[in-house]
C-alpha cells in the first residue's frame, strides 16, 4: 500500500489500533453469529470427549467430519450480513451488497491497479479512518481487547501511531495430513454412513458423530 500510494498518508496502518475497529464490528458480529458457537464445541470435544489439540490425527479429523458444516455456517452468516440494511448517515440506507453493486456501478470496476495520487490534503493520517463511532462502542471494544494481545509498549503510548511494529502477527496453518490409507479412509466413511444421524445440524449430534469417529 506505501509503495502504491505513498508514505505519510496513512495508506496502510500498522498494529493492532482503533484503526482496525470497523473490522473487529465485523469480527464480533462473525463471533455472535455463528463462530463462538464452534469455538465452545471444540472446546467441550476437549474437555469431554477425548479430543487432543497437539495430535495431528485428531485435528484431522476435525476437518474432515466438520470443516464444511463450518464453511456452510460461514457462507450463510454472509449471505444474511451482506443482505441487511446499514443506516448511512446522510444518505439511503442500503445493505453491503448495494453498496457494492452501485459503487462498481457508479465507480467502475475496482481491482489491484496503478494508482493515480488523489488530490487530497490529508492533516492527520494517524487518525485518517477511525471509526470513532465503533471506537466508543463498549460491545465492539470488549471484543476487541477481548480476543486480542495487549499493545506493545510503544503502540500504548501513542494508540494512534503509524509505525511498523517490531513483530508482526503470524498465524501458520498447515493443511492437515491423512493419517488413514485408502482402505481405511474408506472404512470410516462407511461406518459413520451406516448411522442415521439426519444430517442435522445440531451440535448434540455433531457431539455423537465425533464420539462415534474417534473409537472407530
């Protein structure tokens, strides 16, 4: 973004600030809606139902018996976000998808291209794009401070501040390995397919299925 748009503009923010708080209202909107109830689901399988989260089976089998009942829940929650209306100051409301589709509409198509340098006398680009609406949300903020590390010491000094911290955050996730051959994969699919167990999506029988897998 500095190399695209230049330096100085607040082009691209560094940190975990009040700059990222229109996307923690995104992120605590994700987690009511359908992610802290998979995240208290893995966390009963811990506590109850044998799972191990340093063995690289089981964390297998989480992605094989429940990766795309995630992605479905995920799918749905955006289908419904972009499809409720958003008060705009100002102006009509309207929901995300109008907001996308009329501003292609209105702006063209948008996409990684050369960029023009925009005519514009930014006085303070630590504090271009706050959202100090959300920022004064107690909700949003909890959630943020919530599911966060603290600041490092110089980012509490100065919250507003533009500069590179000294590490990056840095999540690695590599796909799961098979630990099963063909024959064996083969035998607990058909085993968990002779169980009826009504393709629904209660979390009490997504419980048994797991219990059900981990002796086979």
């Amino acid at each position: 973004m500095e190399g695209e748009r230049g330096i100085g503009r607040g082009s691209y923010i560094w940190g975990r600030s009040v700059h990222n708080i229109r996307i923690e209202r995104a992120w605590a909107d994700v987690t009511r809606g359908f992610g802290s109830k998979w995240k208290i689901f893995f966390q009963e399988l811990e506590a109850e139902c044998e799972l191990d989260i340093d063995s690289p089976d089981h964390i297998w089998l989480l992605h094989f018996l429940f990766l795309d009942a995630v992605n479905r829940d995920a799918l749905q929650w955006a289908e419904t976000w972009n499809a409720h209306t958003i008060q705009l100051r100002g102006q009509r409301n309207r929901s995300p998808h109008d907001l996308f589709f009329f501003g292609m509409a209105e702006h063209g198509l948008r996409g990684v291209t050369p960029y023009e340098p925009m005519d514009e006398d930014i006085e303070d680009p630590a504090a271009y794009g706050i959202d100090w609406e959300a920022h004064d949300d107690r909700h949003i903020m909890a959630h943020h401070d919530r599911h966060n590390l603290p600041d490092q010491p110089a980012q509490q000094a100065r919250p507003f501040g533009n500069t590179q911290p000294d590490q990056l955050s840095c999540v690695e996730v590599n796909a799961p390995n098979c630990p099963l051959t063909d024959p064996k994969l083969q035998f607990l699919c058909n085993e968990l397919n002779s169980i009826d167990f009504g393709n629904s999506n209660s979390m009490e029988v997504r419980r048994d299925i797991w219990r059900h897998a981990i002796r086979i």
